[in-house]
C-alpha cells in the first residue's frame, strides 16, 4: 500500500513520519528501539479501511533529527503529538505504542488521555520497572557506568554470562542483550537512546486514574514466546476499572505483520 513521507517540525528539532491508508479516525504509532515508522506499514493491510495511520521516527532513530544533548521529555512528547494532530488535522486519535513504543505510549497518557478513543499496546514496555534500566539512566553512577562498558564491555559480558548461568536471566533475554551489545556502535546506539529517552518513565498509578477518568479502552497483545515483554505483564491492568481487552499470539516479540492489522481490527 502506497505511503507519504511527511515532516513535523518541533523547535529545533525535525521529526520525520510517515502515513498510510485513508480511514476516517487517526491511530499513531510509536515504534520500538532500534526501529522506525515504517515498521508499522503491514498494519495497514488490515486497519486502512478504518484509520489513516501516522508514525513518527522517535528520537534517534530513522530520519527524525533531535538536536542538541538534552533529553525528551513527557511535555515533549504531549506537545509533539498535539503539533502532530493539528497537522493531521484531527482532534482525538487512537494511540498505539510497540515494544519501547509502549513506555512513550503509556507516559502520553498521563497528559492526552482525554483526546484519545483507544490505546493498543504491542509487548509494551513501561508495564513493570526494569532495575538495570532504571540504575543506567535514572542515577548519575549508574550512567557513568553505562557509558563506560559501551567502550569497555568485557566486564559487562562476563556479568551478563554469570547472569545467564545462575539463572538469573532467561537464555531469550541472554540473546538479546548480547546481540543489542556485541558491537560498539549498537552499544553506544543502546545507550543513547536510553539516555535521551530517561525520562520517559511512566506513573502507572497516574495512568490507570487517567484511564479510568475518560474510560479508554485498552487493547493489550502479547506473544506467546515472548521473554522480553512476556504476557505475565499483563497483570499490571488485570483489575482496572476501564475497558481491558488482552490477547496472547502464538507468536515471539515480534508481533508486526500484516495479519495483525486484522487482529487489532476486530478486538478494539
């Protein structure tokens, strides 16, 4: 399906995106580390019908240009995406957050959840705090640390083995890390982004009160094999008090593809 490239300028920073299909509501999508927008493409085999999708290259990622060593923040995003709607020309979207996608997802609640008609979260991240990543980018040691092994990893390997061996980490999430780490271009790629992306922690609690206040609905899918982000997480709004629908694909981490369009289609 043929798709526009567009550009949203915030300050000084330019934002490249993308938008597919001709449906009368809005859904934007908000990508996964290491991605872009166009990771979102196959969705529009199933969703066009219904939605125009929009997709933004997240900071350091794709085309989008973020200038300067300052990092994104949830007012960031919050007047991003109104920028984002006004150009669209919409004033209510469904919201729609993939892997590290989800974490921004979950922290633009918290600030739109009155304009939004839905929320979908792909394997979201944000669910649960991860200690290693909140040590790395929310405390001055820790980042120094962080930045360090993205120079010399051999220290960070030989924990990460011992990890791996006393079972402290999944052979799935072995994997993965080694294969984000095994280079020191994908090691400082990891540690940029999370440095830039550190204040995009969500307040769940601030979520689900936000959620509950304007009755969004929540579409959760997981994967079935997924160790990243595994189904389990799903507890987090198992008793909330706003729409909770939850999906479990015989599938991995990576959900995206054109089926899933379909899926989404069919359970908002």
């Amino acid at each position: 399906m043929q798709h526009q490239h567009f550009q949203l300028i915030y300050g000084v920073h330019t934002f490249h995106g993308i938008r597919v299909g001709q449906g009368p509501a809005l859904l934007v999508c908000l990508h996964g580390f290491g991605e872009s927008a166009e990771h979102f493409l196959p969705l529009a085999e199933g969703l066009a019908h219904r939605f125009t999708l929009v997709a933004l290259d997240m900071p350091l990622h794709g085309r989008t240009r973020w200038e300067g060593p300052a990092p994104m923040t949830k007012e960031d995003l919050h007047h991003i995406l109104t920028l984002l709607l006004q150009q669209e020309g919409h004033q209510r979207c469904t919201l729609l957050g993939y892997s590290m996608g989800g974490r921004l997802a979950l922290c633009a609640v918290e600030e739109m959840a009155g304009i939004l008609d839905g929320l979908v979260l792909l394997a979201g991240d944000g669910l649960y705090k991860n200690r290693w990543h909140v040590f790395v980018t929310q405390t001055w040691l820790g980042n120094r640390i962080f930045r360090y092994q993205s120079y010399h990893p051999a220290f960070f390997f030989k924990l990460l083995l011992l990890a791996r061996r006393l079972g402290w980490i999944n052979e799935s999430i072995y994997k993965f890390a080694y294969h984000r780490m095994d280079t020191e271009d994908k090691r400082l790629q990891v540690y940029r982004v999370w440095t830039t992306l550190r204040r995009m922690m969500p307040n769940l609690p601030h979520v689900e009160v936000r959620m509950q206040q304007y009755q969004v609905k929540l579409l959760q899918v997981f994967g079935k094999y997924d160790r990243i982000i595994p189904p389990a997480f799903a507890r987090r709004f198992q008793h909330a008090s706003f729409p909770v629908k939850t999906m479990v694909l015989e599938k991995g981490h990576q959900l995206i593809n054109g089926s899933l369009g379909y899926t989404i289609d069919n359970n908002l």
